[in-house]
C-alpha cells in the first residue's frame, strides 16, 4: 500500500475511533473507578434463586434463607478497570465496525513472532512452578537462614540481595525471580523487627531485576521480539546492552541506599529477627497450605513447615525449564519459531501432577488435618459470638463494627497479619454437612459446587492453594491490550509515527534518537499493552522507517542513529517496568497481586511516585552510556 492510500487510512472514522477509545482505556487503567448499576429486588432475589437451586446438591431444595429486603433496588457497583475496560473496549470497536474480524484474528494469533497466548500462557505456567515451590516451604526456610547469616548489618544484607536478583535476573529472566524474590523479601520483612516499611527491598528487587533482564536475549520477551526483528544474533545483542545495563546498576545501588530510601527505618543498620517462645521453636511445622491465611503467621515462617522432596522436585523442574528456555531462545534466532509455552507448559504440568498425586497418597492425613482445623475455628467463632451477645445484653461492651484497613504514610495498605476467624462449614467423613456448633434449627442445603469445591481443597491441598494465587486477572488484560495494539497498528497510525520519528531524528541525530526513543518506549510501555505491546508497536515504526531510507532517492540512516535507536528501545521497553503503572509489564501485574495475597496493597500512586526518581535516573545513566557506546563502536 503506498504512502497516500496509508494517509488517507488514518484519516478514516474508524482509525479515529480506535485511537480514542484507545487512551479512553489506558486512562481507566490508570484512574479506575466503579459505577453504580441499581437492579430491582425482585429481578435480584429471582436471579439468585436460580443460580441457588442450579448450584444446590442433587435431590434438595433450595430456599432463600435471607430476610426480606424491602427496598425496591439494590445497588451493583461494576468495575471499571484493568480487568474490565480492555474486553468492553474490543466489544465496542466490533460493535461499530471500526475493528474487522480480521484484525481481532491476527490480534489474539499473533503474528510478526508474537503470540499473546504464548505469552500469557508462559507467565501462568511460570508462576504455578514457583508457586509450587514456596509450598514446599524452601522460599520460607532459605529467608530464615539468610536472615540468621548476613542480617547483622542491614546495608551489606541490601548490597547481597541486590546483587543476587541481578544475577538471577540476567541468567534466568525477569519473570520467575520477581515472583520467587517477592516471596523471599515479603518472608523477611515479617519476621524482621526492624524495617517498618517494606518499599526500599521490594522496590529494589523490581527494579534491579527489569534492569539485568536486558542483557540476554533469553531473559525477556521483549529482548526476543527485538532481537528478531532486527536479525540481532545473541552474542551481539548482549555485547551491545552489556555495558549500558551494568554501568546502571552500578550507579543506581549508592543512589537508592543513599539517596531514594536513606532512612533507617527503611534499610536498618541492623536486622533483628523476632523470637518465639520455645514451645512454639520445639513444636512440629504445619504446612500453611492447610489455612492460607496464616501463611504470614511469625509462628509458620520462624519454624517453617518444609517439604525436602517437594522443594527438590521443584528446583529440578525450574532449572530444567530455565535451561530449556535458553536454548528455545538461541533455536527463535535461527528463524525457528518455538513459543516458549512449549517448554513452560509441560513443566508446569508435570509440577501439578506431582503436586496431586503426592497430596492423593496422603490425603487422609491431610484431611484429618483440614477438618480438625476447621472444627476449632468453627467452634472458637461460635464461642466468640456467644461471649459477645452475653456482654452485649449484660450492657458490658458495645457493639462492634469493621474497623478499615490501615493505610501507612507509604502509601501501602496493610492487613493483620495474623489469621482471622472464617465461618467455614465442617466436613463429615460421611460426606453430609453439618455445622461444629447448631447455629439454628434449619440450614439451607450447601451448594454442590461449593462441596465439590471443599473436596477439592482438602484433597488437593498444595494444588489448589497455587492454582488460587495465580494472576488470572492478567487474561482479560493482556489478550484485548494486544488486540488493541494491532488494530492501530494496521489502522496506519504506524507510518504516520514513522514519519514524525523520522523527521525528529532528522534534526537531533543519533543523541536525539538514543534519548527520545528511550522516553517513548517508557512512556508507551505503560500505555500500549503492556512494555511487549510497546515494544511490537516501536519495532514496527522503526522498520517503517528503515524502509522509508531504503529507496536510492531516500538519504540513508546512519549506523549509530539506527543501531542506537533499537538498543535504546531495549533500555525503555525493560526499564520502563518499573515506571508509573502495574501494567506497565505482565509481571508487575503478577507482582502486585501475589503482594495482596500477602496482606500488602500498593497503591497505584504510590508505585509511580516511588518509582520515578528510580526510572529517571536509570535512564538517564543507560542513554548517557549509550551514547558514549555507539560513538565509539559504530
């Protein structure tokens, strides 16, 4: 298609639209919001009732149990999010016509060496092995024993950790040792009576881990997607990105100890770990799988329950699938397209049939466990309540109401870390439920899904604990996002880009094109479906470019505007995770929701807020040296 058939397509309604709606999203990703939706009680108690006797247990009937509410509506609050918008968004473009069932195809296949399945897929099968083997207890006893080694002197146990995760980072990629480094750091920071905020460890570990993933092409999606779209061999790429990425990180160490979080609060000269009595130290581990929700209970971490057999099978198969990885990444090179899922995907299910089939060959002690926890809660719970109603009619105490989550001057909100009372239903070996203590006379039958479901959860108890943690809400995010990416891509917005990079390097030669690329692929990272999404879209504009110089009337681009262009865009698609929003990768989604699962909620402005200083200055340091580089190479 020529230049003016392209022109005249983005000037279409419908590529206008796509634009809009477009940052229309980006913005409810960054502001969300929820609306209100009123439905009619009746409407409301018909629905329910219906979804009560579809879920009720064969051969029972179903009754609303609850009061009568009198009021005519009832109130639905609809998200309006990062889980929500992306999906709406495509559905509407289909709706108008301003997207074609071609473009939705080529959308979620995929297409120039990019699969959004693919992807998707690698981080849910990642996440699931390095889930598997923080149940095994390993991530909580290696925290310990470091804590125990080198917490003496808090900035030499920081200066550890950080070269650590870069190290890890670089050989093994981001995704796995975010989520794996995440668990360790959160692990420390309770059992440590020193750190009252945990922003300055994990905001570290983020950042230096998006930074050393730049190195190889095997350590991140991005750096493969680059690399093949430029014919960059793999020794090249990492001779090219070696020297911006560790002259960062060599910088950016003094500037977060002493600068960004110089505050003994935050990284202590000392880390003292808390003690427990010696009956809780001599006491038999419980496995945390049994209540998730005690997890981050002093008690379980301090004496960590551990699995010597599970956490070895783990490690093999994270090696292994790490390994394979590489050599996946080295065969894409040489024009062999192999998504990575292949070799995550089989990894990942070898790990669940393990995980099952240990928890089968055991599962009469695991549920004689399960139920004997229940049981005491269940009846502490009814015996709290029955004290509370005593007291309450004795004229003793007032009634109580749901105090609100604390939110720390940080900006994160916390949650009690010890467990909290559940109203669980106990499970009878004779398969009927009943309930520890008789609340009253009559019980509405249990759902069938919800007896298959606690079935599930005391049988499959390992299993079924990582499957629930996994970031699910990543799906109707990544998947429409990409969708979104494509129809701009061939809407023809790209060579409209393409022409005014073209004209901004024109004038600012290889300094401009180093430092203005790197601004945008940061910027886009967090508006473009993610840093792959910005990335798909900038590879696109520069080969757009290149073959706009590519006629013999054209003026050629020289090597170090053109070379320092694509690694610069290599700098800001990885940096530019760790910059103003979650989404600006899959894994800081993943990131933020295996923290909730925790008890620690960041804020979105407070991510930005501490991230910024930190991405300004590492991009400042990576273009500086880059600049330097291609000077003196090219």
């Amino acid at each position: 298609m020529d230049d003016g058939v392209e022109e005249n397509q983005f000037q279409e309604w419908r590529s206008i639209l796509t634009l809009v709606v477009f940052l229309l999203v980006n913005l409810t990703i960054i502001f969300p919001f929820h609306i209100p939706f009123y439905m009619h009680y009746n409407i409301y108690h018909t629905v329910h009732s219906f979804r009560e006797y579809l879920l009720s247990l064969p051969g029972k009937s179903t009754r609303d149990s609850r009061k009568p509410d009198w009021k005519r509506f009832i109130r639905i609050s609809i998200p309006v999010s990062h889980t929500t918008t992306p999906l709406a968004a495509v559905f509407f473009l289909l709706a108008t016509a301003a997207m074609t069932p071609e473009e939705l195809r080529n959308g979620i296949c995929g297409g120039n060496n990019l699969i959004p399945m693919d992807i998707v897929a690698f981080a849910l099968t990642i996440g699931y092995i390095s889930g598997s083997i923080d149940a095994s207890g390993l991530l909580r006893y290696l925290t310990v024993r470091i804590l125990r080694a080198y917490g003496g002197v808090g900035h030499r146990l920081y200066l550890y950790l950080y070269c650590l995760f870069f190290l890890a980072g670089a050989f093994f990629g981001n995704d796995p040792i975010i989520q794996m480094g995440m668990l360790v750091l959160t692990y420390m920071m309770r059992i440590t009576s020193d750190v009252m905020h945990p922003r300055a460890w994990l905001f570290m570990q983020y950042a230096v881990i998006n930074i050393a993933s730049t190195i190889f092409v095997s350590s991140g999606t991005t750096n493969a997607i680059i690399a093949s779209a430029f014919n960059i061999g793999f020794a090249e790429y990492a001779a090219n990105t070696v020297i911006p990425v560790f002259v960062t990180a060599l910088i950016l160490f003094p500037s977060l100890l002493y600068l960004f979080f110089a505050d003994v609060s935050l990284i202590p000269l000392t880390l003292r770990i808390h003690e427990l009595p010696e009956e809780a130290r001599t006491s038999r581990p419980t496995n945390p799988a049994i209540d998730p929700e005690t997890a981050m209970s002093l008690e379980l971490i301090l004496n960590p329950f551990l699995d010597k057999f599970s956490a070895l099978v783990g490690i093999i198969i994270m090696i292994v699938t790490l390994v394979v990885l590489l050599a996946v990444s080295a065969v894409t090179l040489n024009k062999v397209e192999i998504p990575v899922f292949w070799a995550t995907l089989p990894a990942a299910f070898v790990m669940l049939c393990f995980d099952v089939t240990i928890s089968w060959i055991h599962r009469r002690e695991i549920r004689a466990t399960v139920r004997a926890s229940r049981r005491d809660k269940e009846r502490a719970r009814v015996m709290q309540e029955r004290e509370d109603e005593a007291a309450r009619r004795a004229g003793k105490i007032e009634i109580s109401t749901p105090q609100a989550e604390e939110i720390t001057p940080t900006g994160f909100q916390t949650q009690d870390w010890q467990p909290r009372p559940l109203s669980l239903e106990t499970f009878e070996p004779n398969r009927r439920l009943k309930r520890a203590v008789p609340l009253s006379s009559k019980e509405p039958p249990q759902p069938f899904i919800e007896v298959a479901k606690m079935w599930l959860d005391e049988t499959f108890i390992t299993a079924m604990v990582v499957v629930k943690r996994l970031p699910f809400s990543m799906v109707p995010f990544a998947i429409p996002m990409f969708v979104l990416v494509q129809a701009l891509a061939e809407k023809g917005w790209v060579v409209l880009l393409a022409r005014g990079w073209d004209n901004w390097t024109t004038k600012t030669g290889a300094v401009g094109a180093i430092g203005g690329m790197g601004f945008i692929a940061v910027i886009l990272s967090n508006f473009a479906g993610t840093n792959i999404g910005a990335t798909v879209l900038l590879c696109r504009v520069l080969q757009t470019w290149q073959q706009m110089h590519a006629t013999p009337e054209a003026q050629p681009i020289s090597d170090r505007t053109l070379w320092g262009a694509v690694y610069a865009l290599a700098l800001g698609v990885n940096y530019g995770a760790f910059s103003l929003s979650f989404g600006a990768s899959l894994a800081g989604i993943s990131w933020r929701e295996d923290l909730a699962h925790r008890n620690i909620r960041l804020r979105r402005l407070e991510f930005a807020r501490v991230n910024l200083p930190i991405i300004c200055t590492a991009m400042a340091i990576g273009c500086s040296v880059l600049v330097g580089e291609v000077y003196i190479m090219r």
